[in-house]
C-alpha cells in the first residue's frame, strides 16, 4: 500500500505533467483545467488540493522547467576551461534557450504575464547567489575588475533575461538571438579587468 506521501506526490507529478503538456500545446489562458485534470486522470479538486488554483500550477510547472534549465547550464558551466568562460557559456545557453517553444511559451510569455516580473520570482534568489558567488570568484582571482559582484551579477542576469524575453516575443527569434548574445558578450567584456 502506498504511503501518503507518495501518493501526493505521484498526484502532483500527474498535475504538472499534463499541464505542462496543455500549457505547451495552447497557452496558459486557452488551458482548459477540465481537460488537463482529465488528461490527469484527477479532478479539478486534486489541482485545488495541490496548487490552490491554476496560476499554482503554473507556478509549479515553472518551477520543474526552471529546474531543468539551471541543470543544463550548470553543464554547459562545468565543461568550460575557465570560470570566465564558464560565466559566459552559462548566460548565453539560457539565453538561447529562449528558441525552445515550451521555453518560449510557458517561462518567457506565459509566466511574466501571469506571475509578474521575473527577476522577482523566487527561483531567482538563488540564481542571483550563484552569480554574484560567481562574480566575487572572478574578482577575487583578477579576471574582473574592482565592481560591486552583487550588482554585476544583478546586472548580468538582468541582461540574460531581458534578451531572452525579447527572442521569446520576437517575430524573428533566431536573428534577435544573434543580436542579443552578441550585445551580451560584449556587455560582459566590459567587466573583465583592464590592464594600465
């Protein structure tokens, strides 16, 4: 017999899945929740239960698809040669993840109109703490230059963001990618420390 536990969290597991799914497929407005419980094979009380109401969901399915992304650019971070490298090759993947359509659609489109400003969410607290760790790393060691690490990663992140918010609304992502990590690399130089 299954615990309690795991049967909340099997319940869960099924409620982000299919809204996950239906979220993708139409939109987070044109989601119906009677479809997606029944996808589910739930009720709208089990999604009540679990997330209070659908912008709970949404929030949780941002949650697992943010999770997933930070995977992925802790990977592309720790295959680079240098720390600096691994900064710049951290930043540009999540920037060109803004092309994937579950991306695009659920995080970069749906989300900041449901949820409100990104950089607000909680998820970036500790994306923020990574960075600026990051930073001071870079400081410490002389590749940047004297510069509050708090601010340069607020400033950053916030570039990262925006960029990727902007291919995600874009008629042309793929062009507007070009431009945006281009203009980021460049931003980012702007740090490292000069030598008089």
């Amino acid at each position: 017999m299954k615990r309690r536990t795991e049967m909340v969290e099997e319940t869960r597991a099924k409620l982000i899945q299919a809204a996950r799914r239906a979220f993708a497929d139409n939109g987070y407005a044109a989601a119906s929740m009677d479809d997606l419980t029944a996808a589910a094979g739930l009720t709208r009380g089990a999604l009540y239960h679990n997330f209070g109401d659908k912008r709970g969901l949404l929030q949780a399915v941002i949650d697992q698809i943010d999770a997933e992304m930070v995977a992925r650019m802790r990977q592309v971070r720790d295959r680079a040669p240098t720390r600096w490298q691994g900064l710049l090759d951290e930043s540009v993947a999540f920037i060109e993840m803004a092309l994937e359509p579950e991306i695009q659609r659920i995080v970069l489109l749906d989300g900041p109109a449901v949820l409100g400003d990104p950089s607000q969410w909680p998820n970036q607290t500790a994306c923020l703490r990574t960075t600026t760790e990051t930073v001071q790393a870079l400081i410490d060691e002389g590749t940047v230059g004297a510069v509050d690490a708090e601010a340069a990663a607020r400033l950053l992140n916030g570039a990262a963001l925006n960029a990727a918010l902007w291919i995600a609304a874009s008629d042309d992502p793929q062009a507007v990618l070009a431009k945006a990590v281009a203009a980021f690399r460049v931003l980012a130089l702007g740090l490292l420390k000069t030598t008089a």
